[in-house]
C-alpha cells in the first residue's frame, strides 16, 4: 500500500469519525432543546411581571424566582440551537437520520441516557437542595470532562457523580423544611473537587483540564451574584454552604464600605 493510499484511508477514516459525531450532536441538540423548551414551558408558571392579589402588585420583574430559571434553560436552549446547526451544517443530520442513525447504537444510547441521568438529578435534586454554585460547579465539570472526545467511561464517571450527590440530596433531604442542611452541601463539594482532580491526573498537560475548573467556578458564581446583587431577585437555596457566606460578608462587610456607614 502506497502512501497516497494510506493518506486518503486516514482521511475516509476522519470524516468517518467526524460524521459520527456530528450526528451524536444532532440527537443530543434534540434531547437538549426538548428539555429547555420543557422547563421553560415549566418556569412560565413563575409570575415574572409580579402578581395582583386583590389589587396589589406582588413584586417587580427583577425579584422574580423565574429569573435564574429562565437564565439558565435559555442559555441551554440557544446552546442546542447552535449545536443543531453545527450538526445539520457539517452533515451530521443527514448522518443520524439514515438508516445506520436511526438504527440502534450503543455508544448513542449511553451518550444519551447518561445525559439524561445528570440533567434529572440536577435539576430535581440538586438545584432545589444543594448551593448553587456547588452543584452547578459540579455539573459543568461533569459535563465538559465526561463528553469532551466521547469515551464511555468518562460519561459513566460524569453521570454516577451528578447521580450520586442528586440522589444522596433527595434522598436524605426530601422535604423541603431539609433543604437548608449542609451534608449534601459537603458530599457535592467533595464530588466536585475529586472530579477535577481526577480530570487534571488523567489529562497532565492538557490545557482544557486547567480551563475546566476556572469555568466551573466562576460560572455559577458570577450568575449567582449577579441575580441576587445586581438583579436583587431570589436564587435557589440562599443558605447554601458558599452562598450565605458570599452574602453575609456582601452585606455585613463590603456594602458599608463603600455606602460610607
């Protein structure tokens, strides 16, 4: 065999690998944008624009409980929107929609139900229970480490730690008088840290695994800020473990420097 021939096996072999990803795009972009529009759906039951009872106004746009919500499955829909045309774009639709696609596939099949596991604990057990920035900083690490280059047992790796802690959250503080407690606070904080140092073990070197923990950080914790400082609405789980510090000394140490008291 020539090394013409070699080459142009390499490159079949590419697009091969390409289009297969391209088209695990295309049916996550459908699950993705299934879900935002589901919640989205969900979060308009929220009052936004304030509530009248009996002649009063319930409160402004920018206190509203819909807001970090609408932020967030938003930002998951665009994201999906995007992911969609990339895939359509680059030929992986018409990859998934053949009858290889439509057939039954394995790695498809974990790709989609380990999703599907770590957007379910996240969103009904995490979010409601643990500090947000927490659980988000857990969940972005999850989800870029477990998906980045499609290995399977990245994905079994992201989707039993967001399923764990979602799972130990539910399970030990169900009610919601429980939501305040810190153990499941703790668990998603140890979660967090052994699944970035996991990561930066296995990827020495690797630029992407210095990103992932910057952005799991400082993500959520700008969001998070910016709703509950600069917007003054409500964030899921004030007393959360890092929350109610970030709060308290917002209040008890920076606001009366520079308010002048």
């Amino acid at each position: 065999m020539t090394t013409n021939d070699q080459l142009l096996q390499s490159e079949a072999a590419d697009r091969e690998a390409k289009l297969i990803l391209r088209a695990r795009d295309f049916w996550s972009a459908l699950v993705l944008l299934a879900l935002s529009v589901f919640f989205l759906w969900r979060t308009s039951y929220i009052p936004l624009w304030g509530e009248n009872r009996a002649g009063v106004r319930g409160g402004d746009w920018y206190n509203s409980a819909a807001l970090v919500p609408l932020g967030i499955f938003v930002a998951m829909l665009v994201l999906s929107l995007v992911l969609l045309r990339i895939s359509v774009r680059e030929g992986g639709a018409e990859r998934a929609l053949s009858a290889v696609g439509i057939g039954w596939n394995r790695a498809e099949a974990l790709r989609f139900s380990t999703l599907a596991v770590i957007l379910f604990f996240y969103i009904a057990g995490l979010v409601p229970r643990v500090d947000f920035i927490l659980c988000s900083g857990l969940l972005i690490t999850a989800l870029i480490y477990g998906y980045h280059g499609g290995q399977a047992a990245r994905m079994l790796l992201a989707a039993a730690t967001v399923g764990v802690a979602g799972l130990y959250a539910m399970a030990l503080n169900l009610p919601r008088a429980q939501w305040a407690q810190h153990d499941d606070d703790w668990l998603a904080l140890a979660f967090w840290i052994a699944l970035t140092a996991w990561g930066l073990w296995r990827e020495r070197g690797s630029r992407l695994a210095r990103i992932i923990p910057v952005i799991a950080a400082l993500a959520p914790s700008l969001l998070v800020c910016a709703m509950a400082f600069g917007f003054r609405q409500n964030v899921p789980n004030r007393g959360g473990l890092i929350f109610k510090q970030i709060e308290y000394h917002y209040y008890v140490t920076l606001k009366p420097i520079w308010s002048g008291k």
